[in-house]
C-alpha cells in the first residue's frame, strides 16, 4: 500500500534543471570547454563536484587543476547558479505540481523531498512550498551520492514508512538509479528513452495522477 510519495526537486518541483545548464554552461564557455545540452543530462541529479568533474572530462586536453582551483570553479557554478534563483516565485512551480501535492495530502499519503542539492531548501522557500513536505533530506548529513540510494532510504526511513510503499519521482537517470537502488517505484517525467529503468515515464508533470500511478504500483 502506498505510504508515501518522495520527490526530487530541480526538474520536478521546478525548472531549476534549466538554471543549472545555464550555469554549467558560461563557467564551460569562460574555460573554452564544449558543453552541449545533451551532455548536461548526464549532469542531472549529480553533485556539484562529480558534475565539475564532468565537465572538465569534455576539454579537448586534459586541465591539471589543484584541489583548491577545483573547489573555486565550483564556487563559481554556485553562485551564478544563486543569481539565478533568487528570481525565482511561486509561478514557477511546474504545472500540476500543486495540485498533485494536494491531492497526495488529502489521502493522507506522506510527502518527502530527497534533493541532492545543497541550495534546495533555498528553492523551496522561494517556492513558498514548505508546507508540501513532511520531511526534506539534508544532503550534507549523506554519504553518498545518487545513484546510491542512500537519500532516498533516508527520506522514507524519517517519514517511517517502507521503502517498498513509496513512490519516487526524478527527472534525471541517476535518480531513477537511486529509486530503483532503494526498492521504490520509480516515476520518470522526461524524454521516454532517457529512462530505461524508470517503471513509470510521463513527458511533463502536468501528467503526474495519483489516481493513475496509485494503480500502476499496485498492478
Ligand atoms: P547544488 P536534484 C541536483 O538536484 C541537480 O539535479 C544537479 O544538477 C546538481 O548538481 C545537484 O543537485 C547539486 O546541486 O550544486 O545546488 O548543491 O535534481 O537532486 O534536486
Ligand atoms: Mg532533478
């Protein structure tokens, strides 16, 4: 029986996913480094450093960078990352994301934000969404990055319920990885090809139905 459905939060919540491109994106342009939107998948999900590591795996010649340079490009990402969503307001919460939260809450199914970015609590204010989740995972107490699906066994183990009564929803693979890694359903919003582990895809979140995925995971 469901217990409780554990969110992402950049690309499922909101269009942050679009704010991190474009952050990866000019620190890419400044060091000369092709960087393509399709690359940036690969990015999703991924922490900060992992995904610098990344990007910098993409120059044509290898960069020897120390430790410290390291940390001040990340630095770097971060704060164009911060300008950009300072912007942010409830209207940018994606379509059918209230109302599917709502619909969650009144049948009295828990609601767990497992974000494995260090800004998400900002975002969610900006949001104005506090009130949706029972519990949000500090990732700085994590061990490990997704895929592990360490942060998603958090947020069920806070919430009290069994990770095989939730429903995961992620917008990057690395996600889905966590969820599945995790035993939760995993529901994907995104490109159908991008998810090959995914149990659910759906294209966009105005299309996530608690009436339709509650029948899916009991099926
Ligand atoms: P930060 P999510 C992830 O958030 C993003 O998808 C990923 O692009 C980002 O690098 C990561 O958070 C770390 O974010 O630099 O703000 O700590 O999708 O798990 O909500
Ligand atoms: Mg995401």
């Amino acid at each position: 029986k469901l217990e409780a459905v554990i969110f992402d939060l950049d690309g499922v919540i909101t269009d942050t996913a679009e704010y991190h491109y474009l952050a990866w994106k000019a620190l890419a342009d400044e060091l000369g480094i092709p960087f393509t939107r399709e690359f940036n998948e690969n990015l999703k999900g991924v922490s900060r450093m992992d995904s610098l590591n990344l990007l910098l795996g993409q120059a044509a010649s290898p960069l020897s960078l120390t430790e410290e340079e390291m940390v001040q490009l990340a630095d770097r990402k971060n704060g164009l990352y911060q300008e950009l969503i300072e912007q942010i307001t409830p209207a940018d919460l994606l379509p059918g994301i209230p109302e599917f939260v709502a619909d969650i809450k009144q049948n009295g199914i828990k609601v767990g934000l497992a974000s494995a970015s260090k800004n998400a609590l900002f975002v969610v204010k900006r949001l104005e969404a506090e009130h949706y989740f029972d519990v949000i995972v500090d990732v700085t107490t994590l061990k490990r990055n997704k895929p592990d699906p360490e942060i998603f066994l958090t947020a069920a183990a806070l919430l009290g319920v069994e990770p095989g009564n939730c429903i995961g929803v992620e917008d990057a693979a690395s996600g889905v990885d966590a969820i599945k890694g995790a035993d939760m359903f995993a529901v994907a919003v995104g490109l159908e090809s991008l998810f090959p582990h995914a149990d659910v895809v759906l294209p966009d979140t105005s299309r996530l139905n608690l009436n339709d995925l509650i029948k899916q995971f009991a099926g």
